[in-house]
C-alpha cells in the first residue's frame, strides 16, 4: 500500500465521524522505485492531505518532507517534488495495520493489500 | 463529449459464449487462450476466485477499441470495482502506462482470494496497481469523490434469487439477484460520486439486467451512454457501456431542441448522444 492510498482512505466503520487520517503501525515497508512524472505528481498536489502524507511518511522512516503544506511553488522545485514523489509513490507499507484514530480498530495490511471488511456489527 | 457513436458494436455470436454462472457450473470448461488473452499470462489462480471469461475479454476489448480516445482523454486516476483474477486491471494499466506516463491506478474486490489472485498477475506483468480489499470502495469513498477518471466494472450481472448476492466466496463474482442488478444499482450513485468531471465508466451487462433503464438512470445524473461492445448468444446478449458526464444533460437542455434558435448541429449531437439506447431500447432486446 503506498502513501497515495492512504492518503485516500479513511476508516469506514459506521458512526464514525473523524476516521481520516489512519494512523500506520509500521511492520514492513519497502520502497520501490517508480518513473518520476512531475505533471502527475502537481496534478495530484492539490488533492492530497498533506499533515496526513507528512505523518505516514515519518511513520514509514521517511522525515524529508516539509511540515508545512508547501506554497504552489514549491511545484517548481524539482528538490521538493522528488521528495514528494518519493513519499507519495514508493514506499510501501508491505505488513502492518491501519488503525482508526477514533475508535481503534486495526485494519490489517498484509502483502501490501490494506482489509477494509467491515464485521457485521460496523457496518 | 462523445464525437461518434459505435456503429459496428455488434460481433458474431459465439457458440462458445459462456454467462458467469455455465463457467463455474461446468468445471471441466478448459482456459482458453484466444488471440485477445494471449498478452496477459494466467499466472496465478484460486478455486475461488473468477477467471477470465468471456465478459472479461468483452471488457478489455472495449477498451482496446477505446484505447485512442482513452490515451487522448489523459485519465490520471483508473480504478476497477471487482478486479478479480486482475486480468482486466493489468490490461489496462499496461495498455495506458504507469505514473512515469501520469497514470495510477487503484483496484477493490471484496474477497480476499481475488486481491492476492490480482496482486500477483499485476506483479507477474510488471504493472502497478494499489489494491484494497473492500466492499466496493468502502473507505475510500469519502476521499476519492470527483477523482476517477476512468472507472471500469465487470459486476456479478446474472440473475439469481436474493440471498445469493454479496455471500463468500466465488459466487459473489456473479450473483447478481433480481435482474441481476442487486450490485449494479448499489454501484452506479457510488460511481457518479467518485468520477471526476471528465471521468468514463466502462460496465459490462447482461440484456437481461435491463441496460436500457441503466442508461435512464445515468442519464438522470447526467450521463451519456453507449454501447461499445456487443456479444451475442441465441439466449442472451452482453453490452460493454460507456457512460460519461454530458453537459447538455447535465444542464436538462433537451428543452433546447424546440428552441428555434438551436443550431441543427447541437439537435444533431443531442440525438446522437441518446441514440445507441433509444436504438437498443427499440430493437426490444
């Protein structure tokens, strides 16, 4: 699961009203290396979370990127959008889980793969 | 907007057509390895799991024939519902690219033998999808809303009693309840909610799921539709539709059209756009 899906999902258990971001218990990243598109990476700038995306990423092992959600342009700076690139697409949480900051529920990620199957009683 | 509609949509029938349900009735059906399959390897499989058939190849052939509008249309985000034994996805990531061409691409099925299945025939062809396991897109849907721009499904389209839908295992790949479009309905709000303003839906259907009041339904949130791929059987009939998001539906200016001062160009347009339904709907199909 790379940081980009993260980014993206939020936990999905009824009721909840703050399940965004999941936090990351980190058993085993990896990160694989992906073709650098900076049009991508700008294109996709606007839509991601980026306190959410700079937690994951420390998580992960990960600290280069700047705390604060970085001006416009700074998508310019091919320095920053390698890191950006870096973090939102190559690293990968392989095991672990991710945990709902309102309720605590794990979501387990095995193989890369996170499980978001409700039980009965959540849906 | 659509420039052109499928004229030519319709293919021979084929004595070999196969509904989900034949295929996993008759296990003894060998794997076969036409011409369309032939770039993508079954690498990995699983007794419960839905292998490749002939809506599958359907899919991916409409895509195939949609490949230059779809490299035209640049989609940054592609997702499938459902992706099974992952056949459909790794088609069309390697047929569009990977993030190095600006593309990504995400992947949900909600039985955990179908991610891994997919997970491996992704790897296997060295193309990159994040794949959840979910039902539908539970969990993303709060984050990913307007974001899709290509969207493709093969849904559990056959007509079965209710209580087969949505139960472990491989069934669920192709009960479908009433109709069959127990799954169908709950999916369509959800893909009008997570395509982006330019997004495309590419859905496989049966005649018998009734696409002419599928395309009604879309049209009512604004959608266009087509039939790019057309399969026919003496007993049934599967369409491959394309939806997307038409302004002058969008806006209801059909009203347009006895406006006098409509040019014949926008009349011309408006028709088309509804055409390949209304066309589907008369020939009672």
């Amino acid at each position: 699961m790379r940081l980009l899906t993260h980014n993206m999902l939020s936990s999905n258990i009824k009721g909840v009203m703050n399940g965004f971001p999941l936090r990351l218990e980190v058993e085993k990243s990896v990160s694989k290396e992906v073709e650098f598109n900076s049009d991508f990476l700008r294109n996709m700038f606007p839509k991601i979370e980026w306190k959410a995306l700079v937690d994951a990423a420390r998580s992960m092992g990960y600290a280069e990127l700047p705390e604060e959600a970085p001006e416009s342009s700074m998508l310019e700076s091919e320095e920053f959008l390698m890191k950006f690139h870096h973090a939102l697409l190559e690293l990968h949480l392989e095991e672990g889980a991710l945990i709902c900051p309102e309720t605590g529920r794990r979501f387990p990620v095995n193989k890369g793969i996170p499980n978001m199957l409700l039980h009965e009683d959540e849906v | 907007m659509e420039p052109q509609i499928e004229a030519d949509a319709l293919k021979p029938s084929l004595p070999s057509f196969r509904t989900k349900e034949d295929q996993w009735k008759s296990k003894s059906v060998p794997y076969k390895m036409s011409a369309r399959s032939a770039q993508i390897r079954l690498v990995s499989s699983h007794p419960e799991v839905y292998e490749p058939c002939d809506d599958s190849f359907a899919l991916v052939d409409a895509l195939l024939a949609d490949r230059t509008n779809l490299l035209e249309h640049r989609p940054m985000l592609c997702m499938e519902l459902g992706c099974g034994s992952g056949y459909v996805i790794t088609s069309l990531a390697i047929m569009l690219g990977q993030e190095g061409a600006g593309v990504s691409y995400f992947a949900t099925d909600m039985n955990p033998h179908a991610v891994k299945v997919t997970s491996e025939t992704l790897e296997a062809h060295e193309v990159h999808a994040d794949v959840v396991l979910t039902d539908i897109v539970s969990g993303l849907e709060r984050r990913l809303g307007s974001m899709v721009d290509v969207m493709v499904v093969n849904p559990p389209y056959v007509p079965t009693p209710e209580d087969e839908v949505g139960r472990n295992g491989i069934a669920s790949a192709w009960a479908g309840g009433e109709n069959g479009r127990s799954v169908i309905d709950r999916i369509l709000p959800i893909v009008d909610a997570l395509l982006s303003k330019k997004g495309w839906l590419y859905m496989v259907t049966l005649a018998a799921n009734n696409p002419s009041q599928i395309c009604h339904i879309m049209r009512e949130k604004g959608y266009a539709s087509r039939i790019v791929v057309q399969r026919s059987t003496e007993e049934e009939t599967l369409h491959v539709m394309k939806f997307w998001r038409d302004s002058e539906i969008q806006a209801g200016t059909k009203e347009q059209l006895t406006d006098n001062k409509t040019t014949p160009a926008v009349i011309m347009e408006s028709l088309l756009s509804q055409f390949p339904c209304l066309a589907f709907w008369r020939s009672g199909s």
